[in-house]
C-alpha cells in the first residue's frame, strides 16, 4: 500500500494525472480539491499543464481544442483556467499555466544565451528541470500553502511524459510534500452490466512504469463505486481503500466538490501531506448556491447562435463554455433554470432553420468568433432579435453583427460590413485596429491581439450602467477581458449615433475605442453588445451584471 506520510513544513503539491480516457474531469477534479483545500483555510494555487507545443492557447481551433479563456494578463490558456478562476472565485495569473511549447521556447532561449555553459542541452534533464523551476516559481509567485497541478492529457501519451517525470523527481526530493491523485474511468457497457476496473488497473500500471504510484484515485464512472470494486482496486492498484474516492456522473459539475467533502477528501490530502487544517471546511455560500442550481420557478429558453458547435457527428458545447456558464450563473441568481439551445449561424443564413423559428426564445446571444462562416446568419439573428423586441446580447463579434445590421438597416449603409471579411466593403463600419496592420503584414498572429483586461467608463443612464450600478466618472471604471483584432470604425460613430444606436461604453484613454453599443430600454427590452467577454468575469458567486440583466429581460419576455 502507499507508504504513510509524516509532517514536513515545505511547500505543498498535489499532482493530478487522467488515466484510461480524456474528458473524464481532471480540471473539475483539479478545480473541486482547490476549491475544498481553501474551505479549509488554506493559500491554493492551480495550474493546468498543456502538453502541446502551442506556446498559448490562442491558434488552437475551438472545435478541436474546445475555448480559450483569457486571463487578466492577457494570457489566452485552455478552458480548465476558467473552471479553476471559477470555483476559487479569484483571477488567476500566468505563472499558472503552461505548455510544453512554453518550457522548450525558455530553454531554447537560455542555449542561445549561453546559459547552459556550452553543454549539449537534452529533454532530460533540461526541459525536465525547467519544468520544476516553473512550478516552483509560481508556486513562489502565489504565496500559496499548497499547489493543485494537472497534468493534461492520459496516462502514456508520450506528449506529456516529461511532466510526469517532472513531478516524479519533485517527490524522490521531498516525497512528504508531494501528492498524487490519478483520475481514471471505468466503463460500464450496457451489452455487460458490469462495472470493469481493468481498463483502470491498466492505467495505474503505465503510471508506475514512470516511477510514479498514484496516492489517491478518483473512481469516475456513470454509477457510484460498490465495495467489492473499491476492494478490487486497493488491491490491484496499490492505493489505500479509504483513498479510493467514488466519482459517478453528476447533475451539475458545482456538486463534485461537496461530494468529494462527504467522502472527507480534503481531510485525506492534508493527513497525507502532514498538514494541519487551519479551519472546518466553510462552504456555505457554494452549498447555497448548488441549491439554486437543483431549484427554480421557471425557466428561460436562451438561443446561443455560433458556429463552433459541430465536430463530425457530434456537438461541441466546449467552445463557449465560460458564456453557458455566465447564463446559469445570473439565471439561477434570478430563481429561474435556462434552457440552452445551439442554433447553427450556417443553418440560419442557407435557410435550414427559418429566422422565424428564433422567435421562441426568451433571448439570444452571438457570442464571439472569427472568420466568415455564418456571419450573415448572425446578422440575420442581430436583425430579427432588434425587430421583434427579443432580448439579444452581442459579446464581441456578437456587437460586431450588431453594428454591421443596424448600419445596413437604420443607418442607410447597405452592404456595411467588417474588412475582415470583405476588405472592399463600401461601408467599413467595423475595421482593424491600426497597431494591428502591421503585425498581420508580417504574420505576427501568436498572443498579438488585443488581449487581456482594459478599464471602460460607462454612459451614465444607459442600459450599461444600470446593470453595473455604476456612474461613469474617472475613478470609477469597470474593467473586462478583451480578445480582438478589429473594432467599431470611429468615422462611422457620428452616423449610427444619429440613427439611434447608444455606444455607452468607451475607452478612458483612447475614447475612439467603443466598448459597449446599445440600443436605449425606450427603444428595446435589452440590444447589447460588447467589444470585451464578460463570460470570462462571471462566477457562480458572483453572476456577471450585463448577463444577469440579460436574464431579467428574458425573463420578462417569458412573463
């Protein structure tokens, strides 16, 4: 069995590796111990570990990689960071993220720079030991008591075997400071009906074959984990019984971590790092909201109309997670439940679905994107929304659509549209941002857009600054995370102000820069848009303002 652990007064790690499957939830397993470890009163860090050699998240495809969430630095990171940002209710910084593109690019550096004092530079141990540094830079960097640390991808893919070696020689040095927990499934076929932990006892086996023995095991499955298995397991796998934690498919993933403190797993991880708890578990806010997510009066229908939804056969909800979430967040705040519905933008704008069919939703995002798929079905959605009095909400190309329909249709400028997609448009009502021009001519695409937070002083009156409750004075901005490369042309301002359109929200220090565009509550129950992502403010305990605003009008549609 693993060996007991005796006190040690060092820094904390707590790795998590995925065995058998991907996609079984190391990130809510990562995100739920973060989450139970500091309900106990301790200082947490989470860092998530992308073996590609992307540098950053942000060239990945959506439909592949599934979204990138910015953070405050401007930092695009996988989706996990977001999970993380989520159940901590904090930010999160970029010395918690990192990929293998990352690691390699910093050692190539330092060969160049001679660092290395001209020896032959290998993966180990060189690439192996500035993945330590980092992690132990961040750790430093967070001031945290413990570092919660997810290895992505599963067990034997070769991609991330230098981080798993990493971890490895982390614990042969302070092997009471460091944790691991494996993360595995076990299938249950229906032609079987039978619970199989082969493929998890395979799992463990690659794992030990890295010099690595998991300490603790998350047993995820559809059905809970019966006690002859968990017998099974502790057995096969080497793994105490009491630290094997039963994992079943769950109606909300903000149930996981008060499922993991019912089987006293944060109890668990700090016996086993010979930590005392500072406090008994407080996790009475994220009990009060789990409530709110199992009740409700009501619901509200919520049409999401994208284009990253589909992969082959399947649908891929990933690619806008932090906005399905910024919609549960305000809707449970507001006592009711969403239904979500994925409209296809390509199926509106070839005629597939009738715009027509939009008029049974209580309300209707365009969340962000790039390319010229489906915009003119967006722009059909933006149109048919504005004119039936249908709450819509625009998030970045979202308020692009927004501004192109109503200067094709209020303003007078037909065939208005953005030079991303047709560079002779005679109407450039939304263009690229000049600093971006020349990064674009020498194809300088990587982390190079307007990335990150940025203050936004609000129109006092307008829909904007009711839903924030703020006045828009110097000392008093908001601030959000942006990710684009073009803009709302300022030439075109002065023309779509005229026929109607409100920009309540600018820029402090460039004000050319419009934020937000609206349409006033005399006019429309709620026609907004926004250059910047509010989904990636959002936490469950703490709704974003703009979304729960949102919601109430839907709500009132609904009524």
């Amino acid at each position: 069995m693993a060996a007991k652990r005796g006190p040690r007064n060092g820094h904390k790690y707590i790795f998590v590796v995925g065995g058998v499957m991907s996609g079984v939830g190391k990130g809510i397993t990562t995100a739920s111990i973060g989450k139970i470890l500091a309900a106990r009163g301790l200082s947490v860090n989470l860092v998530k570990i992308d073996p590609y050699l992307n540098v950053d998240a942000g060239t990945m495809n959506p439909t592949e990689h599934g979204e990138v969430f910015v953070l405050d630095s401007g930092l695009e990171t996988d989706q996990d960071m977001g999970n993380y940002e989520r159940f901590l209710n904090r930010d999160l910084g970029p010395e918690d993220y990192m990929t293998s593109g990352m690691v390699y690019r910093e050692v190539i550096e330092k060969e160049r720079n001679l660092e290395y004092g001209g020896k032959c530079v290998e993966a180990v141990p060189h690439v192996r030991d500035a993945i330590v540094e980092r992690l132990q830079r961040g750790a430093k960097m967070a001031k945290s008591d413990v570092s919660v640390v997810e290895i992505g991808g599963t067990i034997g893919d070769f991609s991330n075997a230098l981080f798993i070696d990493a971890a490895r020689v982390m614990h042969l040095a302070h092997p009471q400071d460091v944790l691991f927990v494996m993360v595995s499934y076990l299938p249950v076929p229906s032609t079987i009906g039978e619970m199989k932990t082969k493929p998890t006892q395979n799992a463990m086996r690659a794992l030990n074959s890295y010099g690595v023995q998991a300490d603790i095991l998350i047993a995820r499955s559809t059905h809970p984990l019966d006690k002859k298995r968990k017998e099974k397991l502790a057995i096969s796998c080497n793994v105490q019984s009491d630290h094997i934690i039963s994992a079943p498919d769950v109606d909300s993933i903000y149930d996981v971590p008060l499922n993991f403190e019912r089987d006293k797993l944060s109890e668990t991880l700090l016996a086993a790092l010979g930590k005392k708890p500072k406090q008994n578990p407080d996790l009475s806010e994220w009990k009060k909201f789990v409530e709110k997510t199992h009740n409700g009066n009501g619901t509200v229908k919520i049409g999401i109309v994208g284009k990253y939804f589909d992969t082959g056969d399947f649908v891929l909800s990933d690619a806008y997670i932090s906005v399905i979430e910024a919609v549960k967040y305000s809707a449970y705040a507001e006592g009711v439940k969403p239904e979500i519905a994925w409209i296809n933008a390509k199926e509106l704008q070839d005629g597939r679905m009738p715009v027509e069919a939009l008029n049974e939703y209580d309300g209707i995002i365009v969340p962000g994107g790039f390319g010229e798929t489906g915009i003119e079905g967006k722009i059909m959605a933006a149109k048919y929304a504005r004119e039936n009095n249908i709450p819509y909400f625009g998030l970045c190309y979202g308020l692009h659509m927004l501004v192109i329909e109503y200067a094709r249709h209020m303003a007078g400028m037909k065939d208005a549209n953005t030079t991303e997609i047709n560079p002779a448009t005679p109407y450039p009502v939304i263009d690229i941002l000049p600093e971006q021009r020349e990064k674009l001519a020498r194809k300088d695409y990587g982390g190079t857009m307007r990335l990150g937070a940025y203050p936004c002083a609000l129109l006092e009156g307008s829909v904007a600054s009711e839903s924030y409750k703020l006045q828009a004075t110097s000392s008093k901005l908001i601030s959000e995370r942006h990710r684009h490369r073009f803009e709302i042309n300022p030439e075109y301002v002065g023309q779509l102000e005229k026929a109607g359109l409100v920009f309540s929200g600018v820029s402090p220090d460039r004000e050319y820069l419009k934020e937000i565009a609206e349409l006033p509550r005399s006019v429309h129950p709620f026609y907004v848009g926004t250059q910047f992502h509010p989904e990636l403010r959002a936490r469950p305990l703490s709704p974003h303002p703009l979304f729960t605003a949102f919601i109430k009008a839907a709500k009132e549609r609904r009524g």
